[in-house]
C-alpha cells in the first residue's frame, strides 16, 4: 500500500473525530478535546506550523556526501533515523472515535516504530491506557518509551515508572504539561505540574533515563537538568494544554544555549516531513517526534503503514541531507538553516 492508499483507507475509519487532511495542521480539528485539535483558537498548535515555514534549509550540493546517514543514538538505542512516535491516548472513542483500540494502536506503534528503526513513546491516562502501551513494550523487548501523567501523588508516578523499566524499556517520560488536565479521572488534582525535589525523586527511584515532555523555556530546562533528568521534550502536547503559546522550534535554540549537553532534547509540535525534521535539529534538537499523522497512518496501514510513514520521512531527511552537504545527523548545525 503506497501512503496516499492507506490515508484513503483511514479517511473512511476516523470520522468525525479526525477528518485526515491531506496536512495535518489542525485547522479543521481546532479546539477539538475531546477529539484531536487544540485547545480553543488552535494558536498554540498553528505557532508551530507556521514558524517551521519560517525555517529556511540553505542548499550547498558542492560537496562528496553522496549517502548521507540518518542513523542516531538515544537512550542507548541505536535509530536509523532520529524519529519518536508520540505518545498519543484516548483512542476508545474519547480522543479518536474507536475504530482502533488504544491497545491495538499501541501495538501497532510499537511493532511499525521498532520495524523502521524510530523510537515509540506511549501513553497514560485515566483508563487503562499505561499498561496498555506496557503491553505492547513487553511484546516488543521493552521497545517503548513509556510516558507517565504527572500524578500528583509522586508515589503513584513513581511505581508506574518503574513497571516501565521492569518491562526493560530504555528511557520512562513523564508528561508534565498536562499538569491541570481536568479528565484525569473523577477526583480533582489528581495530575499537577512537579517541583525538582519530586522530579529528583522520580530519578534517583529509577533505574532507567527519565525524561520531562512538555518544557518550554530555558528556565525549565535547567530545573530538569538540576534534577538528574536525561532529557525533555520540548512540546505544548500538541497545543493541547494551552492556547497562546510560543512555537515549539522557536523556544528550541535558547533551550539547547541553557543546557548545553547535559540533556537530550527531543521536540514535537507540526513537524510533518523530513524537512521540518532538519530544521529542528538544526534548531538544536537531538529528535524529532511526530503524533497525529501516525496514528492516521495506523488506522489506514496498521504497523505496515506506521513504518512506511517512518520510512518515508527517513528518506525526505536524508534528501535534505544531501541538499545541505550534511553526511551524518552531527553536521545539521544552526548554519544550515536561515529564519525569514
Ligand atoms: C489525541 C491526542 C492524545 C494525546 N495523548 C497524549 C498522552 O496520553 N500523553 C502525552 O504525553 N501526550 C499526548 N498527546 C500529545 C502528543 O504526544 C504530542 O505531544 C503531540 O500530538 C505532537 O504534536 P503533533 O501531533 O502535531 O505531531 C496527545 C495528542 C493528541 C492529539
């Protein structure tokens, strides 16, 4: 199946929740939650798309990179590109309208992820969803990252992170920007955002790289690096938690500037192509991670169409690559690319 057939095939699966634009940029969804959008005016997901169109790659072809080479490391995990699934919940017909189990996404994101070599984060919620995507890890080798919610109760965030690192995963994530979500089950408070002596205390329980999604400044950055964390993902959880927002990419090289290589950063927000996979790593980033797309790319294709979505934005990395006289990930510098 090419991807325009399997994106025919899920157009017909994900209605109405999901309308499956031809791109993914949240217009037709927009204040859509429970759904996909983004909260209220969307503003927070339309930064995003519309800085990246602001990112320009520089050609240079007068080089000898015939071949550039995507591959990359993290966490200990060798990539073939520097890709992540995002962790996406809410699939029984609270986000998505239930044509596909969270259960059978998860496996599918993990089992097209690990075929093409991209690393998959999954999520937690309310329901069942957390050992859901445990499932799946343990199915895979431990192939996941799973994505914790900052519960409150540190204890509780606590003993779920270490079911991910029995389960022999590489890296756990928690995400804690979805610090005031309201639909975390029927008690209020159960999720808030996290000081550094209870990020610390996450840490110093695991015996696996924990990793923050959801930082946006400098400033928070930093209180993750003094905390012991391997790494964060700058995101706006898909301008879910908030409206008025920055553009991920935007925040992207002061955060690098603030903490030099104590931490690996991964960022997420509209990136669509390998394009836009460049431009954030020559925005400072180590990885991208994409959501919605793939999830379109599961109901459609399943794991087939999950590692043929990966696949695909692999090669339009390496294109640029080629374009920019960039041979390996280490050479996309901030030089490559210019904002207008
Ligand atoms: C329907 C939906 C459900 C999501 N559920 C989670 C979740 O359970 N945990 C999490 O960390 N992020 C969650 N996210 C945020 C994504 O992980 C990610 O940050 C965002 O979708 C990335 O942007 P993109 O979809 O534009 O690529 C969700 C996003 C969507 C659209």
């Amino acid at each position: 199946m090419t991807l325009n057939e399997i994106w025919e095939k899920a157009r017909g699966m994900m209605g109405p929740n999901c309308q499956v634009c031809p791109v993914c940029d949240g217009r037709a969804c927009r204040g859509k939650i429970p759904g996909v959008g983004a909260m209220g005016d969307g503003s927070a997901w339309t930064a995003c798309t519309e800085y990246l169109k602001r990112v320009k790659i520089r050609m240079d072809t007068v080089h000898e990179a015939w071949d550039p080479d995507a591959s990359c490391e993290l966490f200990g995990v060798k990539l073939a590109s520097p890709l992540c699934l995002a962790p996406i919940g809410g699939l029984n017909g609270y986000n998505y309208n239930g044509a596909v189990s969270t259960a059978d996404w998860s496996m599918m994101a993990v089992e097209g992820a690990k075929a093409a070599g991209v690393l998959p984060f999954t999520g937690d919620g309310a329901g069942g969803q957390f050992q859901e995507g445990l499932d799946a890890a343990s199915a895979h080798g431990g192939f996941d990252v799973p994505t914790v919610k900052p519960w409150r109760d540190n204890a509780k965030l606590i003993r779920r992170a270490l079911r991910a690192a029995e389960a022999g995963c590489p890296a756990v994530a928690c995400d804690i920007d979805a610090a005031a979500f309201a639909n975390m089950g029927s008690a209020v408070n159960t999720v808030g955002p996290k000081s550094v002596d209870e990020l610390r205390e996450v840490v110093e329980a695991l015996p696996i790289p924990f990793i923050v999604k959801g930082v946006m400044t400098a400033e928070g950055a930093l209180k993750c690096a003094e905390a012991g964390c391997a790494g964060i993902v700058v995101s706006t959880h898909g301008g879910r938690v908030m409206t008025d927002a920055q553009a991920t990419a935007e925040v992207l090289p002061e955060i690098r500037a603030a903490v030099g290589d104590a931490l690996t950063i991964i960022v997420d927000g509209a990136i669509r192509t390998g394009a836009d996979i460049f431009k954030v790593l020559a925005l400072g980033a180590d990885a991208a991670m994409i959501g919605r797309p793939f999830v379109v790319a599961a109901h459609g294709g399943g794991a087939g169409g999950v590692k043929l979505y990966a696949d695909t934005r692999r090669a339009e990395l390496e294109y640029m690559m080629t374009m920019a006289n960039c041979p390996d990930i280490a050479s996309i510098t901030r030089d490559k690319v210019a904002i207008v």
